[in-house]
C-alpha cells in the first residue's frame, strides 16, 4: 500500500523562493466622485533575486497591507532576466518613459551602486554591484523606475553578441582594451 506524504500548509505550486523586496513608494491617491473624494495607497515595489532576475509590480488596494500584497505578486509574475557580468552591465544604455530619462553604464569592481531612489532600488534588487547612473528630465519616481527598466530591457547579452558579430567575448564585454588580445 502507497503511502502519501504529508501535504504543507502552502500548496507547492505557490512556494517561491524568497526574493529581496523593495518598497520605492507609498502614495496615497483620490478619486474625486459626487459625494466627494474616495482614498485609496498605491504602492510601487521592486522584487529581485539579486542573481540579474527583477521584476516591477504596482498595487493599488485601500489599505496600505493590501496594496503592497497585490504589488508583490505582480512583481513576482513579471520576474525579467538581466544579462550581467561580474556585477555589472555589459554596455551603456539609455531608457526613457514620457519625460524620464535614465542613463546607465557599466563600472569598475569597487565603484558600487552610484544611483539614487528607485534607480538604485531596482538595481540592487537586480543584483547588480557596481554602475553609474544618471538620472535626467522628470523626477517622477513611477516614471523613474519604469525607464530604469527600459534601460535594462536593452541590454544584450555579451555571448549572443559576440557570435553575432562573429567577434570573441573578450572584444564585446566592458573594459576591453585595444591592447589586449582575446
């Protein structure tokens, strides 16, 4: 006779593994209606593995616990991979949503996180180590983070490239000289 395992107080297809959250924002926002104004939190959170996974969610719920319930999930759901080598990027890019603008290139080992606000929260989050950053026209903190993702989404990947290019990967990673051969 088959014996059954015990089953867990969580199903296993719900276990994830733990994922560094980052709250970047809590805002209360109005709807203005006939009697009046109806209030509800939006949160803006940030989910990585710190391993080059991260992923945005935005919850809008009553209740600050809510909100940040319904952010974390849709974090966890839109996970995306970011190529990086050695905790950093492999190229410099650009992202851009509406008036936000965001500048990244890839840094020394030692340089750590030059960003501030969601930038930094969503790169730590990514597991990059070292980068500099540059945040240009709006300062709004959704549209920020959203062009911070753009910026990621550009990136390629340095093995893909080079075999594009038909180039070895030495010659197509950051910090390559002209001197050096691959």
């Amino acid at each position: 006779m088959m014996r059954r395992e015990p089953r867990n107080k969580k199903n296993d297809r719900d276990f994830q593994p733990e994922f560094d959250e980052r709250v970047v924002e809590i805002a209360r926002v109005a709807k203005v209606v006939k009697g009046g104004r109806r209030f509800q939190f939006r949160v803006l959170l940030v989910a990585g593995d710190n391993k080059g996974k991260v992923g945005l969610g935005l919850g809008k719920a009553n209740s600050v616990p809510d909100a940040m319930r319904k952010a974390s999930s849709k974090a966890r759901a839109h996970m995306r991979d970011i190529p990086l080598i050695d905790g950093t990027i492999a190229h410099p890019v650009e992202g851009k949503i509406c008036g936000a603008r965001v500048m990244l290139r890839p840094a020394t080992p030692g340089t750590g996180v030059i960003a501030g606000g969601g930038v930094r929260a969503v790169l730590e989050a990514a597991g990059v180590s070292n980068i500099l950053t540059k945040s240009l026209g709006s300062a709004n903190t959704l549209n920020v983070v959203r062009a911070t993702f753009d910026a990621l989404d550009q990136l390629k990947d340095p093995e893909e490239e080079a075999k594009r290019r038909g180039k070895p990967v030495a010659q197509v990673s950051p910090f390559w000289t002209r001197g050096k051969e691959a």
